[in-house]
C-alpha cells in the first residue's frame, strides 16, 4: 500500500477520534475493516478498555453462507446483541477512517436494527 495512503487515513482518524469519545454509558462503536473481514468494538475511551467485540471471523457469523456485506450487516447485529446484555442502547458510532458506505453502512444498519441508537 502506497505510505502517502496510509499517512492520509491516519489523518482522518485522528480528526474523528478528537470529535468523538467512548464512556461506559455511551461508548464508542470502532469498525475496522481489512480486505477480508471486518471488526467491531465498544469501547470505554474514559477507562481505556473494550467492552464487547465482535467480528466476521466468529463462528457462528463465519459459518453462514453470503458475502462480505452481508456478513458485515450481521456483525452489526451481534454487536448490539452484546450491547443489550451489557445494558447498553446508546453509542458513538466510528467508521475508523472509512466512507460510509458499503460493509461500513451494513455494520451501521445492523447494529441499528439490533436496537442500538446513534
């Protein structure tokens, strides 16, 4: 990957992460998204800790047939799932550096009809 690239989305990153922080009542929803799967976290930014993760590699999301977006959408569901167990309803949401649309929409989409409010 081109270094000019990587300097760009750290750029983008760091503008986000002064905007917006995770607490325990409304933490910070952190997608990362690699070529092949694609990664979600509740983060307490105050405490410094992950409260919940969840991502395409987990068992029961790897084992569904379909592909990558609609994985993502399911990612998003099970991140809210975990969310709701926590007592959790509302997040800050973080597209990590990425544009909104695609399998970083289909985590938004998910996690929001799992009941999440961002």
């Amino acid at each position: 990957m081109n270094s000019n690239k990587i300097g760009t989305k750290q750029k983008i990153q760091f503008r986000i992460r002064k905007k917006i922080s995770g607490s325990s009542s409304k933490p910070r929803l952190s997608v990362f998204r690699s070529n092949t799967d694609i990664y979600a976290q509740l983060i307490d930014d105050n405490a410094g800790v992950t409260l919940a993760a969840a991502s395409s590699k987990d068992k029961d999301i790897a084992a569904q047939a379909g592909n990558k977006c609609s994985k993502s959408k399911l990612v998003g569901e099970a991140i809210a799932r975990k969310a709701t167990e926590l007592g959790l309803s509302k997040v800050t949401f973080d597209r990590g550096g990425n544009l909104y649309h695609g399998r970083i929409k289909a985590v938004a989409e998910g996690a929001r009809e799992g009941g999440l409010q961002f």
